[in-house]
C-alpha cells in the first residue's frame, strides 16, 4: 500500500503536506475494522433515505447513492473490493470507493454526519447481531446441557463444597446448576442490547448538526428502539462496550467453572466422565495420555476475555468528551472477545453431547466421605433434639466410624445408638444415598423428581425465546 497525496484525502483540504508512511501505518484501523462494512453501507444507506426525505438529496441522487452502495457491498461480499491502508478505515474506504463509482454525487452522503456518529453506529448495529447470535449459541448449549441432565436425572455423584464431599446430588441436578448460570447470562445479554440499541446518528462530530435531519426515521429504518438524547455522550459513549465485554466475561467465567469441573472428572483419579476422542488430544511423548485441552483452552481463554474487559475500562477511564481517537483501539478488544466467546460456545455446544458418563464411579465416590451425615442429623433433630446437639452427635459418630473402617450405614443401631440415642430401624433408609437425594425432594432440590422438572421448567424457557 502507498502514501497519497494529504490533500487527496477527505479530510485533506486544511493540510499542506503528505501524511508520513509511518503515521499512516500507525493510525490505519481498515485492517481490523473492515469488518463492520456491512453495517457501514446499512446506516449509509439509512441515512441517506433519511436526507431525501427532510429534502436535503433529490430522488435521483439518493437513488444513486443507494445503487452505489449496494454495488459495493456485493464487491466486498465477492471478495472483489481493495481495501486501502491510506484510506484509513472502512469509512472512508467505502465512501471513497462510492465516489468513484458514482461520481461526485457521492461526496453528498456524508452530509450532516461525522465519522464520530458513524462509527458509533455501525459500532452499535455489529454488536447487535452479534449479540443475538452469541444467544443463539448460549441457547444451543443450554438445550444440550439439558438433553445430557435429562439422561442423568438419577445419577448419585457426590456434591462437593471446598472441593470435599458434602452431601450426595443427582449429576442432572449438577447439570442444572450450569443451565442456571448460562439462563442468568442470556439473560444479561438481552438487558445489554436493549443498551445497545441506541442510535448516535445525527450526533455529528459532537454537537449535532444544523441540516434538519429526521433521526426519529433514521432510527426506524435501523431498528433502534431509542435515540441518543446528548450528542456529546452519542458520540463519546463506550459503556455498551464496556457491557457487553462485562457480560461475556461472566459467561467466559461460567465456562471455566464449567472446565475446571470437566477437567477433574475425566482425571483416572476420579473418573466420572469421558470426553470424546474429537474433543481431546494426545501427548507428544507419553503414549497413554488423553488430554482435555478444549476444556483447558476455554479455561484459558476466560483470562483473555477479562483481560479485554480491563483494556477498555482503562481505554475509557480518562478521557474528556467529546470523541477521542483512542476509541479506535475499542474495536480490537471487543472483536477479540466476540470471536472468543463465539468460539468458546460453539465448541463447548458440541462437547457436552458427547461426554460419557461413567455412573458406577460416581456412586462410589457419594459412598465415600460420609455424605448422609447430614441426614442422621436431621432425624435426629426431628425426633426432638436441638440440631447443634444433633452435630455434636453425629460428628462424634463419623469420628467412631472412621477409626472403625465403617461407612455410617454399616454401622449396626447400637453402635450409633452409643452417640444418637432414640433411632429405629428406618434411619437406614436415610443413611443409604438414594434415600438421601429422595428425601431433597423440594424447589430447587436434587430429588430425580425435581431434576425432571426443572428440565422441563428450561426447556419451557428455551422455547419461550426461539
């Protein structure tokens, strides 16, 4: 790519020499943002339905706009367009390339508008789409998560709090809890658009513009529910960035729970699960290894994600109104962190269906660790006895079972009677585990029979929102 002449530029009539190679190299942004062309042309092509309208274009010349723009958007999509470094950004790439093409009826387009308000919708409308579909992506992993919960609604594995064995949950219970997660970051994503969804257009370079534009109709051709009441905020404003790289750093640090989970089940030391051969790679050296590296990688990826996050809370943090070209580097951070999480869903999509569950090591490990304590003491308690005496009692029963090598449920009713008087034959009932999920038969609760129906309370969800 070659320098041109300074004065050849859009911006170039006040300048008296040529931009330096080296500054061009250094401010261009065309080489990432190229990729909001589609949307660029969509909100010129609004706007300039929106200046015939008010009178500002004749028909004929908004019609050969609008011809032109559309020439050129089938050149992109065909791979036939040349973007230019020293054009800068996609902007002016597109306009540029219009008025070749059109003549000088082109240099009309950008009439009551500034880069400022343009970039912000284009901005805006990208996010946009981008959010419905990363929906879509969350949805279709939900719908899996629940297929795989609904398969194991009866599965006993251990529940776990600081990593030790707590009390015995069903694995669709487990599942569940993940689906609640996604749910909250759905969610959080259409509260996000509704932020998003605000039109900058007609905001100018900061102050608004003397042409009497109709940016209620603009707004109506873009599908924006609002308009921006401040044109210096219109333009300056970033905070739905900062949003939605907010809101998908949750979802990358659900994904990574989620990770951190699978990656210590498919360990031989617990051994609940197996992740498909498709998902997992080998080691260079050791023969029998089976890694989980995409649970690993989306791991890993959460910290790029949240590491965007930072760069554009710090890109903003001191910058006065109205528009600075600092905004410029937002679209690396965001895009990054849409590419990311597109990819992290999709894979994680096709992941879940495909993990095998291995039920007997899960039931031996809810075996183990005393997990039905919590139930001995809660007979105990509806017999009559305060509940802190009930753990003193039960805690010195597991003490007496661990010397004795015994699970609580092999231990025989006088020697639990020695710790926790008045019990009858039926405490084993809640000392087996199945009797342990069962009894957790409420709301929210890990009983098979809840599990199912709050399958169904998801897939209702899911449904609701196609």
């Amino acid at each position: 790519m070659t320098s041109k002449n300074t004065s050849e530029k859009p911006w170039g009539g006040r300048f008296h020499h040529t931009t330096n190679n080296s500054v061009e190299k250094f401010t261009e942004s065309v080489s990432f943002d190229y990729r909001l062309y589609r949307h660029d042309i969509m909100g010129s092509i609004a706007h300039t339905r929106m200046l015939m309208k008010v009178g500002v274009l004749e028909e004929d010349e908004s019609n050969t706009i609008i011809q032109g723009l559309e020439a050129i958007h089938k050149e992109i999509e065909a791979g036939d367009f040349q973007w230019k470094m020293e054009l800068e950004d996609v902007h002016m790439n597109i306009e540029s390339a219009l008025v070749q093409k059109v003549g000088d009826v082109g240099k009309k387009l950008h009439t009551g508008r500034s880069r400022n308000d343009q970039v912000a919708t284009d901005l805006r409308l990208y996010l946009r789409d981008e959010i419905d579909q990363i929906r879509g992506s969350l949805q279709k992993l939900m719908g899996a998560i629940c297929n795989l919960a609904e398969s194991e609604a009866q599965t006993i594995m251990p529940g776990f709090t600081h990593l030790q064995v707590a009390q015995p949950v069903t694995f669709g219970h487990h599942l569940m809890a993940w689906f609640e997660m996604l749910k909250r970051d759905d969610e959080r994503m259409v509260d996000c658009r509704k932020r998003v969804n605000s039109l900058p257009l007609g905001a100018a370079a900061l102050a608004g513009t003397s042409y009497p534009l109709d940016r209620e109709y603009t707004a109506e051709l873009l599908g924006f529910e609002r308009i921006a009441q401040n044109s210096m905020d219109a333009v300056s404003d970033r905070d739905f960035v900062i949003e939605f790289c907010s809101a998908a750093s949750i979802i990358m640090m659900h994904l990574s729970r989620f990770s951190e989970e699978l990656i210590l089940w498919i360990n031989p030391m617990f051994g609940f699960i197996d992740i498909d051969d498709a998902y997992c790679t080998g080691s260079s050296i050791m023969p029998q290894k089976k890694n989980p590296d995409i649970p690993e990688l989306v791991r890993g990826k959460s910290a790029r994600v949240f590491g965007d996050l930072m760069a554009m809370l710090t890109l903003m943090k001191a910058q006065p109104l109205a528009y600075n070209r600092d905004n410029q580097e937002d679209k690396i951070a965001l895009f990054d962190v849409i590419d990311t999480l597109h990819g992290s869903l999709e894979i994680y999509a096709g992941m879940i269906p495909e993990i095998t569950v291995n039920r007997d090591a899960m039931l031996n490990a809810a075996s183990q660790g005393y997990a039905t304590a919590t139930d001995l003491a809660d007979y105990l308690v509806k017999a009559g006895m305060a509940f802190r005496d009930a753990h003193d009692a039960v805690g010195k029963t597991v003490s007496y079972a661990i010397e004795n090598g015994k699970a609580l449920s092999e231990l025989t009713l006088d020697e639990l009677g020695e710790f926790c008087p008045n019990l009858n034959e039926d405490i084993y009932q809640y000392l087996e585990l199945n009797g342990s999920v069962n009894a957790r038969d409420i709301i929210g609760g890990t009983a098979p029979a809840q599990v199912r129906n709050a399958i169904a309370s998801g897939r209702e969800y899911l449904k609701g929102i196609q």
